[in-house]
C-alpha cells in the first residue's frame, strides 16, 4: 500500500508476466475489517441477477392490404414499469428473428415477435445507461450499440436476457463537444465485416463524414465527408449508402453511395452525384436505408428509403447504368405515426421493418413505433422496375396494362417541384408513350441527356476540381389501368446520372 501526499492510498502492482487478482473492498469510515468469506473473483464475473425481471407484452395492429403489401403496427410499450421513454432510435435482428431495439435515451430492449399478422410482442429490457444510441448492429450473435461517444459492444454472461457486461468496443478520438447537434448515427456493416456510422458536421466539432471501422474496432477512417447532418445509412448491392439532410439553397433529400475521397457538398463543390434525389415536398430530412429481399413479392430486391420528417417509407429502383447508377423513389401508400428512421430485413419470415422515432423536426405525432412492411401475396398494381434509355426511361410494371389507358395523356412529365408545399404546377407531358409487350412502358422524354435533366458530373478546367451540378428529379405520374381494371396510380421520382441503353431494352 502507498500513501500519496493527500491521504490516498494507492495500491502498487509489481510488473509480472502472469495475471494477478486483486480483491478490493470499500469500506465504510472507521470500520477497519470486513467480516464475511473472500469471494473468488471468478464468481463476480459471470455476470448477476436480472434487474428488469417483468416483460412486457404488445399487441401488433395488422395493417390494410395495398397493391399486395401492408403495414403492420407493432406497437411500442410507451407506458412501462420501468418509466423509460421510449423514442425508438435503432434497430437490428438475431439471427433467430427476434430484435434488438434502442431509445434516444439509453435503453436497449429486445423484443421477440408472435408468428402471424396479428401475433402479440414480447418486450425485455437488456440494457441501460448508454449514450443517445441512434445506431445498433447485431454482429457475430452480439448487440453493438453507436452511441454518441463509443460503439458499445454488449454481453449476456450467464444468458439472462440482460446484459452483463459493457464492451467499449470502438471509442471516437474526437471530442464530443457540447453542441446539442452533434449526433452520430446509425450502424451498418459490409460483407468484410467492417462497421460504418455517420457524423453530423453541423453546429459540431465532428467532421461531417461516414465513418469506417475496422471489423476489430481497433482502426477507422473517413469514407467520403463533407456532410451536413447524415441521419441514415443502408447496405445494398452497391455499397453501403448515406442520406444527407441539407438547407438553404441546397434542398436535395435522398441518399447517395458511400465512396472514399468524395466531397458531399455541405460546404464545398459537391463531386459526387446522388443516388436517389426527393423534393423537399416528399421528404424533408431523410433516414436510413435497406435492400430488401429477392422474394418479397413483385418489389423483391426493391431499397427501401425512409422519411423521418414525413413520416413516410419509399422504395427504391436501382438501374446499375455506367459511370454513375440512376435511382427511382416511389413512395409507399402509407402515413406512419412516428418519423421513419432505420429500415431492416426480417431474416426469418423475410418482411422489412422499419424504426420510427421522434426526438427533432418531424410531424410525428407518437414518440416511437415500429412497422412491418408485409407482402401479402395479393395482387400489385405497381412499377417494379425502371431504367434509362437514351430516349427516356422504361418502366416495367407487376401487372398486365390495358393498351388503351396507355397514352401520353395519362402520363406527365416534369421537374419536381423545390417547395415543401409544392403549388401545383403544371408538368409537360411526355412527346410519345409506347406500350412494349403486356408490363413494360417506353416514355419518350426530349433532352434526357441535357444539362438541364441530367445530374451530371464536371470538372473545373482551372482548379481542376471535380464538382457535380445537382437537379431536382423528374416527376413522372401515372394515371393508367391494369388489364384486370385495377387503377394504376402512381408518381416516380427519376434520379438521372447516366444515359445508356438504346430503348430496345436488350
């Protein structure tokens, strides 16, 4: 035992090459011995007794079939025993289909889900105490949790249903500062096993920038920066994806591909293009993203793209054009009670779930919900695939069309519009409409590969910077009828970056 000049006492470990257990006891003042058995140190760190003992059950409210898909409510236990407030933040799944769920303030619960469309939940609180967690991944059978100051890696010891023990798993090197802005957001990973989060660089001390982190959670580096206030990522076929949420002149929502060395144009020339592009009508701050499964119905394979403001889910149409990939967002018919933020696949029963919170600007009216986007086999009247042509874009449908509804009349062609409260304005139709076989439409559109309609990447012959010029998307509508009768209504925002193919569709 040393003394230190103030009283302290200190204990002084000699360097040895085998690990040496030490037992401390605090005890109160005056008390000199402590009287009962030495406990092994072994038996302290198997992990102790649950502290949240009682679960909870919810119903789940199953939602309306539309065009072969539904909405499900699961609903969130916003009133509990454990008074926690419960603003849903992130979300991921076990292998076995049960989810792990955290809120804004700390928790995580993990929640197991009846079989069937209106089988009730079971919710159990794991863990507590974290820091705004607005990021979780479960990896290797284990709870990783993005919080504002670490990624925490959480254990069950002895297998509970509570976590034991907090991993400090990935800790940032960068100061926290006071700012209430500066979030970091959500967690994904690739098929090395690499992490990725986002960072606010907007009344923060961070850099603005996706995140990498090595699969050891020893070693990180940026991936593209220059972001704003980056509330979401995805993990699709291409690559792990970043929505950004700008203002100002800059009213761009939607979400782009994560490169190293990109500039994404908070605060200089942007040199990449997005992937998807949304007015700020449809979606004013953007969440996360997910690939959906081959399989889930005629929209199988479809990205899933959520709005946080409006409270609102689209999905998504990739065409793998060359240099850059064209997105089309049509939005899914639903209203959700709560922000949409981090979407994920069901490994078990395949449906995407979707994480809705409420914390900041958003016209959410209930703190936390999940929703479960469920094909039910129904008939679709939908597009479930797009691309571009150098005539203009082909949208392929999941039903028979009528032939005569099929006419440049019942389809409009124009720019979105830059308000959030859009005034109606008058679109130009499409020059020629042309029916390919019974699902597939040819929509003439003059000028595609202009500079007014292509969001097209250049290069400044003095400073050599690459900067990309951004536009507002097409707004294409639809107003046509399925060979059963059914109305085929519908509006597709076209992302265009590349113009390829020659309109014959091979």
């Amino acid at each position: 035992i040393v003394t230190g000049a103030d009283g302290a006492r200190w204990v002084a470990i000699e360097p040895s090459e085998q690990a040496t257990e030490l037992l401390v006891r605090v005890l109160p003042r005056g008390v000199a011995h402590a009287g009962g058995e030495t406990a092994e140190l072994g038996e302290l760190m198997g992990g102790g007794p649950r502290r949240w003992p009682v679960e909870i059950q919810t119903a789940v409210a199953p939602g309306k079939p539309v065009q072969g898909y539904a909405a499900d409510l699961l609903t969130v236990p916003l009133a509990n025993p454990y008074g926690s407030w419960m603003r849903i933040s992130a979300m991921d799944f076990f292998e076995d289909g049960r989810i792990a769920v955290s809120t804004l303030s700390g928790d995580v619960w993990i929640v197991t889900v009846g079989k069937g469309p209106g089988a009730a939940l079971e919710w159990s609180r794991f863990a507590a105490g974290l820091y705004e967690p607005l990021g979780l991944k479960v990896a290797g059978g284990l709870v990783h949790v993005r919080g504002r100051d670490r990624i925490t890696r959480l254990y069950d010891l002895n297998g509970n249903g509570e976590a034991d023990y907090y991993e400090s798993f990935h800790e940032d090197p960068n100061e926290i500062g006071a700012s209430y802005h500066a979030f970091v957001y959500d967690l994904q990973c690739d098929p090395e096993g690499n992490f990725y989060y986002s960072q606010s660089g907007y009344k923060s001390p961070l850099t603005g920038a996706v995140v990498k982190v090595s699969p050891d959670g020893k070693t990180s580096s940026f991936v593209g920066t220059d972001l704003r206030n980056p509330n979401g990522l995805g993990s699709i076929a291409q690559g792990i994806t970043v929505a950004d949420n700008p203002s100002g002149k800059a009213v761009f929502n939607g979400f782009m591909l994560a490169r190293e060395g990109v500039r994404y144009g908070f605060e200089t020339e942007r040199s990449t293009p997005m992937l998807v592009v949304l007015p700020p009508g449809v979606d004013s701050s953007s969440g996360g993203q997910c690939q959906s499964r081959e399989g889930w119905g005629p929209l199988g394979g479809a990205v899933i793209h959520t709005s946080y403001s409006l409270c609102s889910v689209f999905y998504c149409l990739i065409d793998d054009a060359a240099p850059y990939p064209n997105g089309f967002a049509i939005r899914f018919p639903y209203d959700l009670v709560s922000g949409a933020m981090r979407p994920r696949v069901n490994p078990v029963d395949g449906q995407v779930y979707v994480a809705c919170h409420k914390g900041w600007d958003t016209q959410a009216p209930r703190d936390g919900a999940i929703y479960r986007l469920r094909h039910t086999g129904d008939p679709c009247h939908a597009v479930c695939g797009a691309e571009v042509t150098r005539e203009g874009v082909r949208l392929t449908f999941a039903c028979d069309l009528d032939p005569r509804s099929v006419v440049t009349e019942n389809i409009r062609v124009g720019r979105a519009s830059n308000e959030k409260k859009p005034r109606g304005e008058t679109t130009r139709p499409a020059a020629v409409v042309a029916l390919e076989g019974k699902r597939r439409v040819l929509i003439t559109i003059p000028g595609i590969a202009g500079e007014d309609l292509m969001n097209r990447t250049t290069r400044d012959q003095e400073s050599g910077v690459e900067k990309v010029q951004v536009n507002l998307p097409l707004e294409i509508a639809l107003d046509l009828v399925a060979a059963d009768g059914s109305p085929v209504r519908q509006v597709v925002y076209a992302t265009v970056n590349s113009v390829g193919g020659t309109g014959s569709g091979e």
